[in-house]
C-alpha cells in the first residue's frame, strides 16, 4: 500500500493554497465497492470513465474493491483492469459490507481527493465535477446531498428521514440528511480518517465526525442501472442501530431517567394506596392493575437491558481488535 500509483497523489498535495493549484494534474480517486454488480460493470466504466477525462486538470484512478461477490464481478473489474492503467482492483476475501468494503478502497486510495461511490450510478457521475470545482475553492469536504429521493421508496423515505431526525437528536455527532457516501474528501481528511480506530465502522457518522471546511452541493439520485439494492429492511435496521449506537451513549443513559421517573411514580402511587386504605378501608379486587404494572414494567426492563446488550456486544467485538477487511488480493495493471 506504500508504493503509490502515477506519482501524483502525494506531491499534489503540496501547494499554496493547500494542493489546488491549477496547474498541477491533482490525482482524484473514485473509491467504488462492487458486490454482485456483475450487470452493472459495463455501464458504470462507460458512464464514468469519459465523465472523469472531461474534468480540466485532473488525474483520476478508480479504486473498485471487490467486495466478496458471488458472480462474476472480479473477472469483469479485471477485464476493465487490464485495459485501463487507471483502475485497480481491491479484491477482498469475503463479503464484508460496504462499511468494510469502503474502508480497504479509501485505504487503497493515493489520490489528493478521494470520492466514494456506488457501482449502480445511482449519483450521478456529472456530479463528481461539481464536487472537484468545489474543493478546488478550497473545501475540504464536499457533501453530496440528495435533492428529492423520489426513486425510493415511501417507506424507505419515511424511515431514512426518521432515522436522520433521531440520529441527530440523542448522538454527539450530527450527520447531515440526505447526503449518503457520495462525496469528495481531500487527502486531508482521509488521513484523519484512516486515524479512527473502530472495526465497526458506520461511515457516514466517521466522516462527519472527522470535521473540516464542508460544501453541499445537491443532486438527483437516480434508479439503479441493473442489478437490485442490496440492503434489505433488515439490514438497513440493523445499520440504523450501528449509527445511533457508534455515536454516543443516549440510548444506554436514558433508562436512568425512566428508572428514576417510574420509582417517582411508584412512591406516590404508594403514598395514594396507603392514604385511600386508611380512608377507604381494604378492597381486594386489583388483578387488572397489578398485572398492567407488572407487564410494563417487565417490558421496559427488559428493553433497557436491550440496549445494554446492544452496546455489550458491540464492546464485545470491538476488543477483539480483528481488522476490518481482508484483502486477498490488489490487481494493477502491470503488476501480476
Ligand atoms: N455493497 C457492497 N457490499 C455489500 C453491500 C453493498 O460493497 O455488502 C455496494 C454495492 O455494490 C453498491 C453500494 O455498496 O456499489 C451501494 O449498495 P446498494 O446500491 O445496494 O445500496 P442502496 O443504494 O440501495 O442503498
Ligand atoms: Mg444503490
């Protein structure tokens, strides 16, 4: 991974106005996972390729990691591979998720500014050029926000805007709505990236938490080019629970709160028994109460000790301090 590609990335960074000048050919890198994007392949690098050779000044490479496909994916990116010195190949040895999968790229990646990208070209590729003007002014990250999300679903809409709202109001670190992976990000801060330590790694939340100058720009998603999504409700629910619990510790402190809110309750309860008992004599009949107040309460219990062991076994795989990826194999053009 020392040994760099071109020969730009690392003295283009160099410079006045922190590596933008002009008229040096800064190296961008387009940080693509593929898994099981067999369909897609050919019209990503028809689609991309000529986008990336029309933006004035630049050198580009596209850092395709290979994340663990099923089909025929790495022998398509190889393909691509050995007809343009310009793409490399990351192939990992298994799947282990776009999170991973976008790490080894960045990882991988020498560029002076580095763009993360799906490999359905549902972001636009016109947009990379608006991203790269932008850090040319002199941003270091620029964020790609999703203007309308019409191609998703109602659901999908809903339950994105949901997880925004919560995710911004109980974590430490806010992550802007609507802006996915898609953005550029100068070589700046992909060091400072590189510098987090977590396994489990929720992007989106990293990126935000790493700072620096930020630009928006807006754009349209579009529907997938082949292939179908590969995050199911499941997925994405647990990716959800990823980001609100890599984030801060509101979920684990609340039930403090709701410990101490209901012993509250439960006094003065018990001070209303024992005052109507001395006024209005014993009565037997209480099943119904009792069993709501033992239901509830059960219930919330045991939904506190949920979130504990959401954070335990998040704990628990942290510290066995296992690397985030595999790789199995890089494949440049020349070296074999
Ligand atoms: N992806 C990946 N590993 C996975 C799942 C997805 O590398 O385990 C890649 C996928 O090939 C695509 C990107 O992540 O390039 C986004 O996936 P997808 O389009 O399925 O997500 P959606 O756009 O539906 O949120
Ligand atoms: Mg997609």
């Amino acid at each position: 991974m020392s040994e760099y590609f071109g020969g730009v990335g690392v003295d283009a960074t160099v410079g006045t106005d922190g590596g933008r000048s002009s008229g040096a050919h800064d190296l961008v890198s387009l940080v693509v996972p593929f898994y099981n994007e067999a369909d897609g392949i050919e019209t990503f690098f028809r689609e991309v390729t000529p986008v990336l050779e029309r933006i004035p000044g630049i050198d580009y490479e596209i850092v395709c990691v290979n994340d663990g496909s099923a089909d025929s994916t790495l022998e398509r990116l190889l393909a691509v591979c050995a007809d343009n010195p310009r793409v490399r190949v990351v192939d990992l040895s298994r799947n282990f998720g776009k999170e991973a999968a976008l790490t080894a790229g960045i990882d991988e990646a020498q560029g002076a500014a580095v763009i993360p990208f799906d490999a359905d070209l549902q972001d636009p590729p016109e947009a990379i050029a608006r991203l790269v003007q932008r850090w040319r002014e002199g941003f270091d990250v620029v964020l790609a926000k999703r203007a309308e999300r019409n191609t998703d679903t109602y659901m999908k809409r809903g339950t994105a805007a949901l997880f925004y709202r919560v995710h911004n109001a109980i974590s430490e670190t806010t992550i802007p709505e609507n802006a996915g992976d898609f953005r550029l990000m100068s070589r700046q801060v992909v060091d400072a990236l590189k510098q987090l330590p977590e396994n489990r790694r929720f992007m989106k939340g990293l990126f935000s938490w790493v700072g620096f100058r930020t630009a928006q720009i807006e754009y349209e998603r579009l529907p997938r080019t082949a292939g179908e999504t590969k995050f199911s409700a499941w997925k994405l629910w647990n990716f959800a629970l990823e980001g609100l619990t890599s984030f801060g510790t509101w979920p684990l402190r609340v039930w403090t709160y709701i410990g101490g809110g209901t012993a509250l309750f439960a006094i003065a309860y018990a001070i209303y028994l024992a005052l109507r008992t001395m006024i209005r004599g014993v009565d037997v009949p209480g099943y119904a109460s009792i069993i709501t107040a033992v239901l509830f309460l059960g219930g919330t219990q045991l939904i506190g000790i949920g979130v504990i062991g959401e954070y335990i076994g998040r704990i628990y795989m942290e510290s066995k301090r296992r690397p985030v990826y595999i790789v199995r194999r890089v494949y440049r053009q020349g070296a074999s």
